[in-house]
C-alpha cells in the first residue's frame, strides 16, 4: 500500500519537474537568443555558431538561423547559402538572407547564381536588386532595353544614397546608349539639391571620372567654380554649371537668381537647364514665408521642372491666392503624382477658384474630383468630402471576423513568430516579420479580411503600432476601432479635461508620435508615448510643479502623459489656440512655428500645405486628420476637419509669447 501510495504521489512531482525543465529549456533558448543578437551586432561569427545549436526547436530559430549565416556570407559557399535558406524556408529570414545573398551576388558580378535566386525572391522591394534583374532582362530579351532603361532610371533617382546595384545597371545602359547623359546628370542635380556629394561624385564619375575633382570643388564653393575670373583656368561644361548653381542656391537662394541673370549663362545653359534650376530657386524661395517664389518659378517651362519643384510651384501658388499658378503646375506634374489626393484636391480647388471654362462646368469637374477620394481615410480625403457637403463620421464597422478566419490568425505561423520575438524585447526584428507577414510573403499582401484579422491579433496583444498600421493596409473595408485605438483611455480623458486639452488632440498626437508604444525612443533622443525631449521634460516639470522628476521617469506612462500633455497645452495657449500651429510647435519647435506663421493670413489647409519642412508638413495633417477621426469616435458626432484647421497668421499679440518654451 505504501508503494502504491508513493508511485501515485510520484506522479505530480514528476509532472511538476518535467514542466519546469520545459521551462528552463524554453528560457535557455530565449538567452541564448538575445546572447546571438547581440554577438550578430559584434560580428562574432564564432559565438554565434556556438551558441545556434541552444535555440533548435525554439520557434525564433530561423531568425537565429539568419543571423548565423549572414555572418559568414561573404565566405559561404552558394551550397552552405541555400542549405540555410531550406531550413528556415517560408519564413521572412530565408527570403531575407536571399536578398542579402542577392546583392553580393550583385557585386561580385555572379549572374548565374543570382539568376538562379532571383526567381525564388518573394519581397521583391530591394531597389538595387531590381536594378540588377533589369539590366539582365535586358540582356537576356526578356524585355526591352528601353523599357528596362527607363526603368532603372526611376530607381536609381530614388535611391538616397550611393548604391552599386542601380549605378551599374545605369552604367551598363548608358554604354549601350539606352540611357541618355541626361539622366545621369538629373541624378547628379537630385543629389546637389539635398546635399549628397557622394552620390553626385558617383553619378558625374560614370561620364568622366576626371570630373570628381571639380564636382567636390563645387560643393564646397560654388561661387568661386562660377566667377568668370576662372573661366581661363578652370574647365566648365554647363551640366557643371547647372551643378554649382544648384549648389548656390542652398548656400545663397538670392545670389543664385541672380548669377541667373547673366549672359553668359543665358547662352549657355539650354532651356531645359534653366527650367530647372528656376524650379530650385523658386522652391528655396517658396520655403520662406514671405520668399518671391512665383517671380522664380515663371522663369522657367513647368513641362521642364521635376516633380519636387511642380509641388512646391502649385504650393507658392497656394500661398498667393495665384490659382492659376497652382493649376498649371499640376497639369504639368506626371499622372502618378497628379493622381495623389493631395493634388486631386487641390486641382479641384483651383477649378472652383478660377471657373475656366465656366462657373458650371468648373463646379462639375471640381465635383468629379472630390468625389474621386473623398473619405474618412485621411486629410485631404476628408477635406474633400467637407467639400461635397458631408461631415466626417466613422465608417459603418465591418462584419465580425468569423471564427474560421480567428482560428486561421492563430496559426499564422509568421505572425505568431512575430510576437514571439516582440515579446522577448526583439521588437525591430518582430516588426519586421509581421511586415512581411501581412505586406509581401504573398504578392500584393494579405486581403482586406485578412488584415482585419491581423490587426485584430495585434490589438488583442496590444501591439498597438502593428494594430493601427496592419489596419490601415485593407483596400475597401475600414474599421476605425482599430485604426483609432484608445490605449489607457480613462488616464487620457481625466487628464485631458484636467488642462483643458480636447481628448480626440491628444489622442491625434500620440497615435502619430509613438503608435502608442509605451517605450518608444527616437533617433534624437525623444521618449515614451508622446515622444517627449529629456530637456523639454525637464522645463516642463519644473513649471507644473514635478521637483523630484527624474530624466529617466519620462518612460513612466502616467508621467509621460502628464509632462506631455503639458507641454502641448503651454504650445496650444502661446500659438493662441491654433490646433496646426500647436501640433507644428510640437515636433519642429515653437521657434519655427512662429516663424511660419509671419506672412498673410492664410486658412489653414494652405498654410499646412506651405510648411518647409516635409517631416512637419506630414505630420500636422495627419495629427489633424487623426484628432477628427477620433472625435467621430469618442462623441459619435459628425466633425469638421475645416474647423479645426481655422487660420493661421501673425500673433495678435506678440508681446504675449512665452520665448522661453523650448
């Protein structure tokens, strides 16, 4: 009896100690996990083979699997390579190492192995590698040289930086006489204008490599390369001209119009030139409130100016009240970016403006394009419906998601080892697999369903970023529960009606910050879910009181809420309640708000439109669309994006602003 006592009393020990030692294997693994991310980050390939044989079995092991074999890439053989790919296979890490194995196969000018690859590359996203693939094309006659020509030249003038795949397919063309000088020298202007010397340096050297020592003079001192004193010892070709007023006209916008005006270059340059180096001036000019930027601008043929300069053409024509100016640089733009909702918009504002060929007709067109993208999907998209008449309201929700899509989420073997690595601290990584997830291990990403479904899963995680972005994804269904989620909901309406903040604004300005990610930190220092500056949390602690506040207390939740909302408060009453100009202040500082503000009264669409800074221009519109879509939500009232744009102009009372906010 006692036996059989202690065999049946045996029984749970040994279930206990074999679910510890379940335990204690899983948490090895993890450890040995984080030990490999950080020895990938060394470069230490030894330790990361040492300490791959911990994590088999563990459902992050492809990921362990990449970071081993991507150590040792440049010395495996294509064998070893594949034979890594095969273990990991369906997985974002497989066709990630493919596409780093893509692009030394790329350098190392190895087309039979990247030949043999390229057709098992599922994300297909890598500018370079499609560089690469489109020469080979070419090559092969798997499609035209032009076509394939034309191709690489919108990729490689998008590539930020110096790249090899891009400027050997350009090269490769530019030999065979596909591609004309003319793009290599638009890629070298692209690259002046946003102060790249490394890529014009790359550029100018693929017509004439002893042009790099003049390209460096340039950047350095345009105006000297310019002064006709040098034109006896100096070689200057008008590309290279083009170059060093380029150049001028970020250092001196007032001394590049003016080296304009000289014969010498009037002559010279071709009307081709002109018109775009009038399209850089203008737009310098149109980045100063009070700059003549539509003087410079009609210099110059808009047919001849790149997208960039049209942009900021139609936005000087804005600021003016020049309607004209504004539909002429559209029509001018290529039929993609004319088909953006922001020019879809305010092509059909210029037609009611200016009524060519009549008021009735005018009205009509303008009716047909607002119909085009009118919705409570974004700004101008719920600009346009305020323009048909609609207020703004939340989209009826979808139907449920059914219990076989539910079952299908869980399974979803990327997406569950996504929150695997999420949840071990591997955020980017795990970012970076659900990305794949949902956007690219199937072409053309996941359907509307299926997304909703993803985002479901996320919410339900609270992951909230993955949440809101997964959500915006869906094509033709629209659930705003989850693309304006409501973290912490009570701490942000108690404290937002505690300093008089509308909770919708709040909620705007943190969904655009941080996504809701309660320990985000951005590449300047800035933390937690309102992304607040270690020297602004220190000035406003000090003004609401907090003595004891601690640099590193900003993480907190409530403390990061308290000091931010603050801040955005002490914004919103010192630009005198102006919700754009507030949201401005926040991310590029008072400083430059009140700057932008000097000029004529504008509404506030258009002096959105007209901020100089890109990063800032984006993120007011969408802090701005994002409050009115979460007012429709929190009040289940019809909003008003308008209203909440209101105007902007000089302070009523300058005396009145508060100098020290940081």
């Amino acid at each position: 009896m006692k036996l059989v006592i202690l065999k049946q009393g045996l029984v749970p020990i040994m279930a206990a100690l074999l679910m510890q030692g379940a335990a204690w294997a899983q948490g090895s693994a993890d450890a040995a996990l984080l030990e490999m991310r950080d020895a990938f980050r060394r470069n230490n390939t030894l330790a990361l083979s040492t300490l791959l044989p911990r994590v088999r079995g563990h459902v992050l092991e492809p990921m362990a699997i990449y970071w081993d074999a991507k150590a040792r890439l440049e010395t495996a053989s294509p064998d070893e390579v594949r034979a890594a790919m095969v273990s990991m296979a369906g997985t974002y890490w497989e066709d990630r190492l493919r596409n780093d194995w893509l692009l030394q196969l790329g350098r190392q000018r190895d087309w039979g192995n990247f030949e043999a690859e390229l057709p098992r590359y599922r994300m297909n996203d890598d500018r370079q590698v499609r560089c690469y693939a489109l020469m080979l094309d070419a090559v092969a006659r798997r499609k035209p040289a032009d076509e394939a020509a034309r191709q690489v030249a919108q990729l490689w003038h998008a590539q930020r930086e110096a790249d090899d795949g891009c400027a050997t397919a350009a090269k490769a063309f530019l030999d065979s006489g596909h591609l004309q000088p003319e793009v290599v020298w638009q890629r070298a202007r692209l690259a002046m204008e946003s102060n790249r010397p490394a890529v014009v340096t790359q550029a100018v050297a693929l017509l004439n490599p002893e042009w790099i020592g003049m390209v460096s003079a340039i950047a350095v001192d345009p105006a000297r390369y310019l002064d006709e004193k040098f034109t006896a010892i100096r070689p200057r070709t008008k590309e290279l001209v083009t170059l060093a007023i380029i150049r001028l006209a970020s250092l001196d916008t007032a001394a590049a119009a003016r080296e304009m005006e000289h014969m010498r270059w009037k002559t010279q340059l071709t009307n081709e030139e002109r018109s775009w180096l009038w399209g850089v001036i203008g737009k310098r000019l149109a980045q100063t409130p009070q700059g003549p930027a539509l003087a410079a601008f009609v210099n110059g043929d808009d047919r001849l100016m790149h997208a960039d300069h049209l942009a900021w053409k139609a936005r000087a024509g804005l600021r003016a009240g020049a309607w004209g100016h504004v539909r002429d640089a559209i029509a001018a733009m290529e039929e993609v970016q004319r088909n953006e909702p922001t020019w879809v918009y305010w092509r059909a504002r210029a037609l009611q403006a200016l009524k060519e060929p009549d008021a009735q007709s005018a009205q009509a067109q303008a009716r047909a394009l607002y119909e085009s993208i009118a919705s409570a999907r974004g700004y101008h998209e719920q600009l346009a419906l305020e323009e048909l008449g609609r207020p703004i309201t939340t989209p009826p929700a979808p139907a449920p998601l059914t219990p076989q899509e539910l079952a299908w989420l869980q399974a979803h073997p990327g997406l569950q080892r996504a929150l695997a690595a999420i949840r071990l601290g591997l955020r980017s990584e795990g970012v970076r697999e659900w990305n794949y997830s949902t956007n690219l291990h199937t072409a053309g990403g996941m359907t509307d369903r299926e997304l909703l479904a993803a985002a479901a899963l996320a919410c339900q995680n609270e992951l909230w970023d993955r949440c809101i972005n997964t959500s915006e994804r869906t094509r033709d269904l629209q659930d705003h529960a989850q693309r304006f989620p409501m973290p912490h909901r009570a701490l942000v309406i108690r404290r937002a009606a505690e300093i008089g903040l509308d909770p919708a604004y709040v909620y705007g300005l943190i969904r655009q910050e941080s996504r809701f990610v309660t320990d985000a930190r951005s590449g300047v220092g800035a933390s937690g879910l309102m992304q607040v500056m270690p020297a602004t949390a220190r000035w406003t602690a000090r003004k609401i009181g907090l003595t004891d506040f601690q640099s590193h207390q900003i993480t907190d939740r409530d403390t990061n809420i308290l000091i931010g909302t603050a801040y955005l408060k002490f914004a919103l009453d010192d630009l005198e309640g102006s919700l754009p100009l507030a949201a401005a202040a926040y991310n590029a500082g008072p400083r430059r708000a009140r700057a932008w503000r000097e000029g004529a009264v504008l509404p506030g669409e258009i002096w959105a439109e007209n901020i100089p800074f890109e990063e800032t221009r984006d993120y007011v519109k969408k802090v701005l669309a994002n409050t009115t879509s979460y007012a429709a939500l929190i009040t289940g009232q019809p909003q008003s994006l308008r209203a909440r744009m209101g105007v902007v102009g000089p302070a009523l009372d300058p005396n009145a602003i508060h100098k020290e906010l940081p």
